[in-house]
C-alpha cells in the first residue's frame, strides 16, 4: 500500500515553519510513513536547510503532480510571495498573506483528491489579520475555504486527546452556545475519527461546566442536565460508549491512567489547559469534520528564536505522523 500524501504548509514564512517543515521531512520515521509535498516558498525552504544544517535539497515543483517524492529531497509547490530579504521573527502584513495564501492553495489541492490531508505549520493571528484576513485561527479559515458549516477542535498529547465543543469565544459566550445538539455532534465526530485511526470502540468520557459537573444541581443553572445529558444519552442509545457529564477536575488524570480514550472538553481553556501540561512540545492539533484530514504543530510562530535553526520540530514530526494515520489510505478497499 502506498503511503499516504501530506500536504504541509508553511504558515507563517518570518516564523520557525520553514524550519520545523525540513527539520521534520528529514526524520526518518516522516518518510517511512508518508510523502511530503509543502506548500510553500523554494527559497525560504532553502534558507531554512541552510540554518537548520539538514541535508536535503529542496525541489521547486509548479503542480502537485509534478512532485518525485525523492529520498533527499524535499517538494515545494512555490507560489512565490515571499521575497528574499524579508527578515525572519518580525510580524508583517506580508507574511500573514502569504501564510493565506498557502492554506487556500493546500484546501485546493486537497479538494481536487490529489492528497488526503493538510499538515499545517503556524501562522500569527496579527500578521495574518493586517493581511486583512479576519479568521481567528485556521481552524475557521480552514472551515470558510472548504465550505465547511462546522468543525471541531481535537488536541494529542502523550496520553491524552481531547476534542472541544466551543473554542474561539468567551467563557460566557461559550456556555450560552453549548446545547445538546452541539454536544451531541462533537461527540460523534470525535468517536469517527478514532474509529478511522483504528480504534473499534473508543471509551469516550465528556466533561461538565460547572465545579464537580453541576454536583445535582448544586453549581451553575442546570447547563449540565440541560445542555449536556442529552446529548451523552443520544450516543449512548446510538451504541457509542460514552460517560457524563463528569466533573474535569478528575476527568484529564483518569484518560491519562487510560480510563478513556477521548475527552469531551466544553471550552476552549478547559481542554487546552490539560493537554498543554502533557506536551506542549509533543502536541498535534486536529481539525476534525472537514472533508480532507488536517493536523497542525500546537505551537505559534516563535518569533523571538525564527532564523536561529533552534526550533523544536517535535510536534511537527508528530503532526505529520497523525495526519498519516489518519489519512485515506491509498489503494485500501
């Protein structure tokens, strides 16, 4: 069977993404599992190859289809937007567009069915917003350009996955947006995708708001009976193996003991917080409902040490893994 095609962006070209990109191309066990295709620029790559002292040439390809895939090599489809003197770890307009500009080219080729899934590197929110791109990360610019209407949210670190049922938004706008049937859909997104990656059953637990979910009653205004049990009831009638609402203070350490595969975090602070203390330079963000597989670094642009070489391609390597894993495996039935 042949290994799956990663399209990996660069994100942000004036941050670590060049680095980590051929830092992690240049790990074995990347190139064991998948065939890299970047979505990028040819001459940041070869600056970055020449910080970072990795030994691989860097290939400029016009179409995807041109891409060799050749050991010592790394393929880069070049839209040509960054020029040569544009300083590495300063924010710019000109890096937020054309961080823009490689993800929309990545949702095409994906789209088209030439490869399976996206690995993105990072991008900075105020570079990309003085572009004029007002998304709050790549998870919605993902969503917009794919026509996604939703998505989810899913963090890996050592341990531990937890998927989110509200991200971007304000602690009382996100309890005001969960509802049951919300909940209800993050469950079963999360649930299909770990059967994809091969687990038959996975043991899903799902958090509460409030102190000790709601304690019957005691905390909050009843968002735990009325918002969440449903939701938990519907998966469970619909054969899913699913707990809650369960308090999250006990929650994150029981799934680390390996009491359960996922964990259903209600907002954004909830479930990041957890998974940041496990591997934040391990951790794999996944954007979960979009018609093409996509994983991401869980770290920014790392603006003060970008164009040192120094950066970490940890979770690069980790995120290229995941998006094999859970890729569409070509020549499967």
């Amino acid at each position: 069977m042949q290994r799956p095609i990663v399209l990996i962006t660069m994100g942000d070209p004036t941050g670590v993404g060049p680095e980590v990109i051929v830092k992690s191309v240049d790990h074995p066990a990347v190139r064991e599992r998948l065939r890299p295709l970047v979505i990028g620029d040819t001459r940041r790559l070869q600056k970055a190859v020449q910080l970072t002292g990795v030994k691989l040439a860097v290939r400029t390809v016009r179409r995807p289809e041109d891409a060799l895939f050749a050991p010592g090599a790394i393929d880069c489809l070049d839209l040509d937007l960054v020029p040569s003197d544009l300083p590495f770890g300063q924010l710019s307009a000109i890096g937020g567009e054309a961080a823009y500009r490689f993800i929309e080219k990545a949702v095409q080729v994906a789209q088209s069915g030439f490869a399976g899934a996206i690995c993105t590197a990072p991008l900075n929110k105020e570079a990309l917003h003085a572009a004029g791109h007002r998304y709050p990360g790549h998870t919605e610019m993902l969503a917009h350009l794919s026509g996604t209407p939703e998505v989810s949210m899913l963090l890996v670190a050592p341990r531990l996955r937890v998927i989110h049922v509200t991200t971007h938004i304000g602690l009382l706008d996100a309890v005001a947006r969960i509802e049951p049937g919300l909940v209800e859909r993050t469950i079963r997104r999360g649930n299909d995708l770990l059967v994809r990656a091969g687990i038959a059953a996975p043991r899903i637990a799902v958090c509460g708001i409030n102190p000790h979910a709601g304690e019957g009653g005691l905390f909050g205004r009843g968002e735990e009976a009325g918002k969440i049990a449903p939701a938990v009831a519907a998966c469970v009638d619909g054969g899913l193996d699913v707990q809650g609402p369960l308090p999250a203070d006990t929650l994150f350490f029981r799934a680390t003991r390996g009491d359960f595969d996922l964990i259903v975090a209600m907002y954004h602070d909830q479930g990041h917080g957890p998974v940041k203390v496990l591997g934040l330079e391990a951790g794999v963000n996944v954007t979960v409902g979009l018609p093409f597989v996509r994983t991401s670094v869980d770290h920014g642009t790392a603006f003060d040490i970008a164009g040192t070489g120094r950066a970490d391609a940890g979770s690069m390597v980790a995120a290229l893994e995941l998006a094999a894993d859970y890729s569409p495996k070509p020549g499967a039935a």
